[in-house]
C-alpha cells in the first residue's frame, strides 16, 4: 500500500464500520471516514496510516448517497455525540439492525437473524438526560460535549436530542458556570466540574462542585436568573473521569416522581434511568411480556439499579431479587417497594459478581426468570460463570453494547438464543440497545 499521511484520496464507500463509519478500501486495506454513506464517492484527506488500516477525514461527498439527508444540529462532526445525524430513519434502523447480527457472526462465532428494529416514535428531541463537563478556557468558563476520542470541549448551547425544557436553559448554564471557578483537569482544581441535566415531566439540575457550597450555587443560581423543579449538588473532589462523587444533596424543590408502565418511581441524580422514555417503555414491555410467557416462579433481576423493571416484574414473579451495587440506588428501590406495596421483593445491595453465585446457589432455580441488565461494559466473567452453572430455564439480556453482548452471549454455554430483537433507544447515533431471549439446553 503505497499512501502517506495527508495525502488527498478519491475512494467508493463500500459499508459501515460498527459505529458507522464508511469504509472503503485500498487495495485490502481498509480506510475508515466519518460522515461518509455506503455507494458513495468521496473525497478524503487521509490523517492516520497504520500496517492494516488507515483514517481520513472527509472532504467532499463527490457522489451522494440516497440516504443522506441534512443534518439538523449545527454541532454535529463537532462534538462526540451523534454519528449518524446524515443518515436518513430508515437507513440507520437497517445499520442498527446489520450492526447486531455482525457482532454475533465476529465476535460469538454464530450467526443469527435479528428481528427488525423497534424504532423511536421520536428520532429528535427525545432525550431526557445531559451532561456538559465544565472545563477552564482562555476566556472563562467552557461548557459543552468533549469532542470524540478527546477531552477538549466543544461549547454548545442547543443539542436537538434533547427536551425542549432542557434545550430552554442550556444558554443559561454559561451564564451560571462563570459565577465559579471552572475545573482545569490536569491540576485538578477549581469550582465546578459538571452539569446534568434532566427532563423527567419536571426538570432536575445537578451541579458537581469540587466542595459543598450550598449558600453559594443557590446565590448563583438567582444571580443567573435560573429556576428548575429540582436543583441538586453534587461533591466530586476525585481526581478521575467519573461525573458524580459520593455526597449528593438537594438544594432546592423537592424530588419528582414519575410514571412507568403505571408505576410511580423516584430518579436520583445517581440513580439510572433510560434516556428515551419512549423506548424503555417498549423494552420493559417486551421484557415484561416475555416473563408472562415464562410465568416463572422466581425472577432475579441482576444489576436492577433504582428498582423499576424490578417492581415491575414483581407482578408476575411469585418472588422477585434485585441485585444493584450503587447503595443509593438500592435505597431508592426499597423506597419504591414500600410506596408501592410490594411485598415480593427483595433488594440486595451488592456486586453481581459475588451476590448472584451465592443466590443462584441457594434458590430453587428450574422454574426461574434471570433478567441481566448490565452497563455497556457487559456481565463480569464471574457472574457468566454461575448462570451457566444455576439450573434457571430462562434468561433475558437486556444490552446497550452489541459488542459485550456477543461476547458475554458467546460464554453463555448452557443457553441458547431464542430471539434477539434491537430498539432504536438513541437515534443519530450509532448506539443500539437489545433484548435477548435464552432457552436452558
């Protein structure tokens, strides 16, 4: 392969890569560019030559794609967000689609035919949740997205993803940011480290400060003009990348509650909670209508978080566990429990990988619902270990990462797949979420 780096390239998209990247090729060696369709002709400036692939970056789409459509954020090939905002509905469903099967064939060696996906009713505005890192600049405060692959802002004030009400007060945020110290990440000091922002019928703010300073964010907050339903701090003097520290504490308002499938549950800052309301309440329902199929008499829901599927399969379950290792989660949940009367459920404060071998062990497992709901960092090798080993009939796996997914699928030795069905839970970008359906060999 005779290309160096900066040379100028005219290529054909031949497919996608698993984040939705076109790929051509050059000779056989692949060349990976952002923001380019399948059938496309493209221009390209190539930036990074390896042995076995090379990147560019896109410079002009000579040929265009029927798929392709204008993208309607102005931010977008900016900030790490979205990746496929060019991509029309449909094609991205497709791509969502092809992207869980390649997973299986590549990584679990076995190939398998996804149902279609189950799309968003809405592809904008969907989102109910953001966070904007807090970083110093030359010229104040800046609040954004980190742009992809790095930790440099990229300052907004609208992301079309979102809420209206949180697209509302995203200019404000500047505003209030300026009234501290930003954070400086590599001398990790400052004031303020980070925004979340969600929309759950009420709008919550969380503001992660370096220290407890309640007197002052709520002297900021009226300085800026800037009111929400619920204003939360958080104190994060960890020297890492994780968003929210131990110590939360409402500032002002009082917590919302929210309906789910008929259920009225709590969010806390730390707590989960799907992004697209609309779609989680399709994956809990297909979930839900999978463990009526079962009519198991024990469901373990592993990695359960705040309790809702838990409360929720608590309806059919003769006796339900949740496992979830964030205290305050698990705190949540017995809150939910005793509001809603539930009188079947047990939540276990733990990790997985050394609560559910004990309770798989000791539970009569042959007419029994194993529900695994993990971060999209998969199910850890121990907790593979003693499912395969229990003698449950059934097993669901709910994913955000078809990566992990084939992977943890793979090791699963004593299961087989029954169904796999995907859910367009983020449009515009190439995440997918899934559920999987397991028969005991």
């Amino acid at each position: 392969m005779d290309i160096q780096k900066n040379d100028k390239i005219e290529v054909t998209i031949e497919s996608l890569g698993y984040k939705g990247e076109g790929v051509a090729r050059l000779g056989r060696v692949p060349v990976f560019i952002d923001g380019a369709l399948p059938g496309e002709k493209i221009r390209a400036h190539v930036i990074l030559v390896k042995s076995s692939f090379v990147v560019a970056k896109l410079l002009e789409v000579v040929q265009p794609s029927a798929q392709r459509v204008k993208p309607r954020c102005p931010y977008f090939g900016k900030c790490g967000g979205c990746d496929i905002q060019h991509m029309s509905d449909g094609a991205q469903l497709d791509f969502k689609k092809s992207q869980v099967e390649d997973a299986f064939h590549k990584i679990a060696r076995f190939d398998i035919s996804a149902n279609a996906v189950t799309p968003s009713d809405l592809t904008y505005g969907y989102r109910n949740k953001l966070s904007l890192p807090v970083r110093r600049g030359k010229n104040g405060a800046q609040v954004g997205l980190f742009a992809k692959n790095s930790h440099r802002i990229v300052e907004i004030d609208d992301c079309p993803l979102q809420s209206d009400r949180i697209r509302e007060v995203l200019p404000k945020l500047k505003i209030l940011a300026n009234h501290f110290q930003p954070y400086d990440e590599e001398k990790g000091k400052g004031e303020l480290r980070h925004f979340v922002l969600r929309d759950v019928g009420k709008l919550s703010l969380t503001v992660v400060l370096t220290r407890k300073n309640v007197r002052k964010l709520l002297w900021a907050m009226d300085e800026t003009g800037l009111v929400t339903d619920e204003l939360w701090l958080n104190v994060n003097n960890n020297r890492n990348n994780v968003i929210l520290g131990d110590e939360t504490i409402l500032a002002r308002g009082v917590q919302s509650q929210v309906d789910v499938l008929g259920l009225t549950t709590t969010v806390h800052p730390k707590g989960f909670m799907q992004v697209n309301n609309g779609v989680m309440r399709k994956v809990y329902t297909a979930v839900l209508d999978k463990a009526k199929e079962i009519n198991p008499d024990l469901i373990i829901d592993a990695y359960s978080g705040g309790g809702t599927l838990t409360a929720l399969l608590s309806r059919i379950g003769k006796r339900t566990i949740g496992v979830e290792i964030e205290s305050v989660a698990v705190a949540s949940a017995n809150e939910l429990m005793a509001r809603e009367g539930i009188m079947n459920v047990e939540n276990v404060c733990g990790d997985c990988a050394e609560v559910l071998p004990e309770l798989l062990k000791n539970a009569e497992q042959s007419n029994a619902l194993i529900v695994l709901d993990p971060p999209r960092s998969g199910c850890d090798k121990k907790v593979i270990s003693a499912v395969n080993d229990c003698g449950a009939n059934d097993l669901l796996y709910v994913s955000c990462n078809p990566s992990t997914l084939a992977r943890d699928v793979a090791l699963l030795t004593n299961y087989s797949v029954t169904s796999v069905t995907p859910f367009d839970m983020f449009p515009q970008t190439s995440h997918v979420e899934s559920v999987v359906c397991f028969k005991r060999k």
